[in-house]
C-alpha cells in the first residue's frame, strides 16, 4: 500500500502547482522563464505550462491507481495499461510545456 502513496502524493503537488501556473503564478519555474515571459505572455504561458503540469500529475496518479487495482484485483493487464496512461500522459504533458517555451520565450534554455 505504501508504494502507492508517493506516487499520488507527488502527483497531487504536481497538480497543485500546475492550477498556480495556470492563474499566471509562475513562480515556481526557472527563473529565466520568468525573466523572458512578457507580462501580458504570462498567463497564456502559465496555463500551458499548467495544463502540462496538471496531465503529468494526473497520469502519475492513474498509474498508482492502476497499480494498485491490479494487485488488489490481480489483473496484471490494469498495471499495464497504467503504464501505457503514465507514458502517454508524460508525453503530452512535457510536449505542452516545450511548445508553450518555444512559443513565448523563443527557445527552452
């Protein structure tokens, strides 16, 4: 039961930073994306980056609970198709994040 517990744990901060991004707190990123956003540009970049954030978080917190009915249930295909949620939703996420800083800050670093 305790492997579950940090997974979900880290994707609920995930989360709970990716809703601060998204109201244009950007505080918690590097400091040269807060340096190169322009002030009307940080609430769109802050609800991508969020919105990456959040599907990260999610897809972390799909795969514990699919870990978790697979043992309970034991279905090894639940844990696998957790897998295929976490990949995908890492994917996604980071993909949303990289576009939204090469869109307004023309580049990652």
């Amino acid at each position: 039961m305790e492997d579950f517990v940090f997974p979900v744990l880290i994707g609920i901060v995930l989360i709970v930073l990716g809703v601060m991004n998204m109201k244009g707190n950007i505080s918690s990123l590097h400091w040269y994306h807060r340096q190169r956003v322009s002030e009307e540009d940080r609430i769109p970049f802050g609800r991508m980056v969020g919105l990456g954030t959040i599907i990260v978080g999610c897809s972390l917190i799909l795969k514990a609970c699919s870990r978790l009915a697979a043992e309970m249930m034991d279905l090894p295909v639940l844990e696998k198709a957790g897998s295929v949620a976490l990949v995908a939703g890492l994917i996604c996420g980071l993909a949303l994040m990289t576009y939204a800083m090469f869109k307004y800050n023309k580049r990652i670093f």
